[in-house]
C-alpha cells in the first residue's frame, strides 16, 4: 500500500525450498457460479465441519514408491498418488484424446541430508531440497518427506498435503495430454495445474476418494491457506512466474467451482487480461513499501474510500478505541461501526499491529500467514462498507451482509489501483496487498463479518466474495449479494 512518497508495499513471507511449488488462476467471469444465495454453501456443497484426513480403516496404497521409509509423509503421499490417479482415469478421456496411463515412477527423498547428496531425482541430488515436483524427463513425481512434507502437515493439515501432490500430478496430466509445450509459458502451465489440484479438492469433498476425506469449512480453508504459503514473494523476481497468493487461491476455487475441463481453458491471453487492471510489480525493485497505520494515514484512507464508494453521510471516525458504546452493535476490535452514531471507531496501536509484516521464525518452512499493512487495512475498509450498506437500506447483522461486507472490500481494493486509474487517490495498492487481504480472509474472517463480527465458517466463500468484487466490481456485488 502506498501514500504519497512512503514507499509501496511489498509482502514478506519467506518460502524456503519451494521452488517447485507452484500455481494457476482463472478470471471471474459473468456467468461465474457462487454462493450468491445461499452463504452456508460452497460452490454448490454444504458447509460441513466434519473430518477432513485420512480415512480411518481404509487399507493404505500397495503402489511402489522408490526410496520410501514408510514414514507417516510417504503412506498420506502415496494414498495421494492412488487417489488421484483413479480420479484421472475417470476424468482424462473425457478431456483428451486416448486414456489416461499413470506416471512412470514415484520417488521420495529425504532433504535433511546434505547437499549434493541424497538419491537423485530428474537428474539432481535431492539432499537440501526441501520440495514435491513433477519431472517431466522421466514422467515422475517425488516429495521430500522429512522437511516439507511434516511442515505442511503441522501448519495446514494432512489435506495441504494432498493438495501439493495433486498440483504435481496435474504437470503429469499436460505432458501427457500435450495440453502444455516448451513453448508454453511458465505461469499458464502452474496455473492450469493449481486449477486441476482444485478439481480434485472438489472430488475428495464430495465424498469420492477412498483415502480421504475434507469439510468444507476448516479443511478446505486449510487447503487454501496453504496455496497462499507458497505463492510467489517477490513480484520484481525474474522466477516468480507461478502467481500470487490471489491467483493461486483463485485457480484453486476455479477447479473446485467448475471442474478440470474449465482448467484447460486457461491462456496467456486470459491472464493478462485479468491481471492488467492490478499492480504487478514494484516500480523500483528496492522498495519495501510500509504504510504505517496511523491516525493520519487512516485518514487518507477514509477520504479515498469517500471518493471510491461515496455517501451522502461519511461515518465519523473514532480513533479513541473501537468500543464507542454503540447501542445497536458489538464492538469489533480492533476496528467496530455502529449505525445509530454513523462512527468508525478504531484502536489504532491494535489495528497497527495487525499490519505488521509476518516475522519468520528461524526453522519455519511456510509462514502460518501472510501479513502487512493491507490486513490492518482492508479491515478498516470493511467497516466502511458497512456505512454503505446502511445507507442503500440492506440489513447489517446476517450473513449476506458478511458476504457484501468482503465483496465492497474487494471493489474499494481495486478501485485503489493505479493500473485501474486510481492516481486522483491519496493511497494506491501494491504488489502483495491482495494476498494479505486473502491471508486474513482465511485466518480469521473479520473483513468477511457483519456488524457484530459474525462471519462465515467458509474461507472459501470469504475469499470468493472478496475476490468478485476486485474482478467483477460494485455492479457484481450488488447482483450477488443484495
């Protein structure tokens, strides 16, 4: 996020090891399909909150893994592997031409050995290489199982797991369906395999894969939280080429939304077409870009939200705690809108400390979230909507208003693009902002809630709320969630 000359922000995660890891999206279209009328579904599916793992008492995969230890990593891989080939071998003919044939060799390795040493894969030594990949030269995948695969367990849960090892096996299916060339570019080919690991999730949720099982409320906000884990950090750097945190998610709920075959529609053309009305990179690959949350920047904020979404009564801004003593709704922290007063009020130093960006921990593999000033942010941007929903009439306190709450965020997020004419503001987006937006959505829902910060179970439905107003705009909002 920017404001006058502060530099613009740029997100801080660390991802170490993950090279491999990779991701695919999709625009948001006009015939897109939602949880416009029902916000307890997910794409069509119930929100539950049962199981989401291995099934208990289903015998494990007999399929021969090379270098396996049969550690708890290898036998949640290697059903992986099992299951998602038996979704294949139903899905590809209808997709491609001929039938489907699994890959040729499955490999695991341990990355806590040294460097230059370890089993080879695709070539390489695999000691240091904390990673899952599809090798295209020898038609194979291979996880590490002693470094990222527990990482992804301990953080997500054992479904981010499946969902890493789905989008692997997604690079299997376009090599051998020849979906994909060496001329195609990088960031359409993870994409499409993002996509497909999505179709998959979709699969495993409505209840047809043997070894697992996922709820459509924390099991699939683990899924998607790991997805935004491993995105690309830095936009200026030549090898980010997978997609942000944004796009990643997005290509995940496209799969699960509309299935794989929407997934080999995705192009070069379509990408740039999405991505062009949002800040890719930084100006100036030195920038750092912290906004501090101040009373001044809040500011700032405020009189660009008036102009993005006006009314004919702005709320009052109350910076001496979010607690105002309203009479008509609880109070928020760190950031709260009561109707009957009009009035924003804020704990700044509490809201400033929601901005600050994650600090990894020295050991961590994945960051747990995505954090800076854009989570401080776009919190206070959803209570603004707030003001705007009171003053078009719509209810406040169920969850339709928790779903137009995300979605007017996103349009304000847009709006605040300098790729989308926003120069006559005084603060724009930056690179990274939209995944921190996502991260929190997921993590804990607040800038999905409604008055009284009642959100949804659904990260999924959070995101794809927020997600349609950045593509599709207030119009959209409006349609969906009036």
């Amino acid at each position: 996020m920017s404001g006058g000359r502060t530099p613009r922000l740029l997100a801080a995660a660390a991802t170490a090891g993950l090279l491999l890891l990779t991701s695919c999206a999709q625009t948001v279209s006009g015939d897109a399909k939602s949880i416009y009328e029902n916000p307890f579904t997910v794409a069509g599916l119930p929100v539950t909150s049962g199981p989401s793992g291995p099934r208990p008492g289903v015998p494990d995969s007999a399929i021969t893994v090379e270098n396996a230890e049969g550690t708890d990593s290898d036998v949640l891989a290697t059903n992986a592997i099992d299951d998602i080939q038996q979704f294949w071998a139903e899905q590809y003919p209808s997709l491609f031409k001929g039938t489907f044939t699994p890959v040729s060799k499955v490999v695991s390795w341990d990355a806590s050995e040294d460097e230059r040493s370890g089993i080879r894969f695709c070539g390489d030594r695999t000691g240091g290489i904390p990673n899952a990949a599809y090798c295209t030269r020898y038609d194979s995948i291979g996880w590490d199982r002693t470094i990222l695969l527990p990482a992804l367990v301990d953080a997500f849960g054992p479904m981010s797991v499946v969902m890493v090892i789905a989008h692997e096996y997604g690079h299997a299916i376009q090599h051998q369906s020849g979906l994909v060339g060496d001329d195609t570019p990088t960031i359409v080919a993870e994409q499409q395999a993002d996509c497909f690991a999505g179709a998959f999730i979709r699969h495993v949720a409505e209840n047809d894969a043997p070894h697992f099982t996922i709820n459509t409320s924390d099991g699939l906000n683990g899924v998607l939280a790991a997805t935004v884990a491993v995105r690309d950090v830095d936009p200026n750097d030549p090898e980010s080429v997978h997609g942000s945190a944004f796009e990643r998610v997005t290509a995940v709920q496209i799969g699960f939304r509309d299935g794989a075959a929407t997934c080999t529609g995705i192009d070069e053309a379509e990408i740039d077409s999405r991505r062009a009305s949002l800040p890719q990179k930084f100006t100036d690959a030195d920038e750092s870009g912290e906004l501090p949350v101040t009373e001044d920047s809040l500011g700032a904020f405020t009189r660009s939200f008036e102009k993005v979404l006006p009314v004919s009564a702005p709320p009052n801004i109350d910076y001496a705690g979010s607690d105002v003593g309203c009479s008509d709704a609880e109070a928020t922290a760190p950031v709260s809108y009561c109707p009957s007063s009009n009035t924003i009020g804020v704990d700044v130093e509490d809201l400033a400390e929601r901005g600050q960006p994650e600090t990894p921990q020295r050991g961590d593999i994945l960051p747990l979230n995505v954090s800076g000033d854009y989570s401080a942010y776009v919190l206070f941007a959803s209570r603004y909507t707030l003001a705007v929903q009171k003053e078009a009439g719509q209810t406040l306190d169920d969850p339709q208003t928790a779903l137009r709450s995300a979605c007017l965020s996103g349009v304000i997020t847009a709006a605040m693009s300098v790729e989308n004419g926003a120069k006559d503001l005084e603060v724009w987006l930056s690179p990274g902002d939209l995944d921190e937006a996502v991260s929190g959505l997921l993590s804990d829902g607040l800038a999905a809630s409604d008055v009284n910060g009642t959100t949804l179970p659904s990260g999924f439905s959070r995101v794809d709320a927020f997600r349609s107003g950045v593509l599709g705009g207030k119009q959209l909002c409006d349609a969906r969630y009036s």
